[in-house]
C-alpha cells in the first residue's frame, strides 16, 4: 500500500486515483485490463474537449495501449472503443506491447541474444582483420 501513495511507475498513485475518480467518469477497460477515464467537465483541458486519463495495469508503459483506445485518447474518435468499436480486418494481428527489454523480446538471426549460430556470409566466412 505504500508504494500505491509514492510509486507512479507501477500504478497510479493515491493522489492521482483519488483526483480522476472525483473529477472523471469511468468509460471503460481494454484487454490489458487498462482503465480509461473522461472528465466530467473542460475545466481542466486544454480547450474545449474534456481531457482523457488511463490508468495502466501494472507497469506504466504507453505501447500497453490497444489502438483503437490509443484513438480515443488522442482525440481521433469522439466515442470510445466500448460504444463505436474498430472494425478489425480478418488480417490483422492483435495489439502486443512493445517487448524490447523482456524475456519475450525478439531478436535476429545470429544475434548474440538469439539462439542459434550464425550464418555464414555469400563471399564466404570473414576473416579477422590483424594489423
């Protein structure tokens, strides 16, 4: 419960749950279990669209955002993902975050991180250079 009142990189913190749930209107969650939030009002904005707030899941990172909430958020559409779903197209894939940095994270062929060896080059394997 300590780190909920310090600690920004892993959740909200108290100040910030405690502001947007006075301020803000829940509009809903994504797959990730993301939580997506609109002020009640344009007090606070930045013009004349209510500002939108999520509260991540776990690790703040903004790749953890699908894109039609990452839509939503930037203003592309006026209602969210909830009432006017995307339209998802029989070829794509669904939304990963960003996974540099995670065991999960992909790497080519070759690399020192990648299993696997090497494959030698067209001209034949290089020779070190020695001066």
């Amino acid at each position: 419960m300590l780190d909920k009142a310090f600690l920004w990189w892993s959740g909200a913190t108290l100040g910030t749950l405690f502001t947007i749930g006075r301020t803000s209107k829940l509009v809903g969650t994504d797959e990730f279990g993301n939580k997506y939030y609109q002020a009640r009002n344009t007090k606070e904005s930045y013009g004349d669209k209510p500002r939108r707030y999520v509260i991540y899941n776990g690790y703040a990172d903004a790749s953890k955002i699908p894109p039609d909430w990452h839509g939503w958020m930037h203003y592309m559409y006026d209602e969210p993902p909830t009432v006017a779903p995307l339209p998802r197209k029989s070829w794509e894939k669904p939304h990963l975050p960003n996974l540099s940095g995670t065991p999960f994270a992909q790497f080519p062929k070759g690399s020192l991180n990648a299993e696997g060896e090497r494959q030698a080059s067209k001209s034949g394997d290089y020779e070190a250079w020695k001066p």
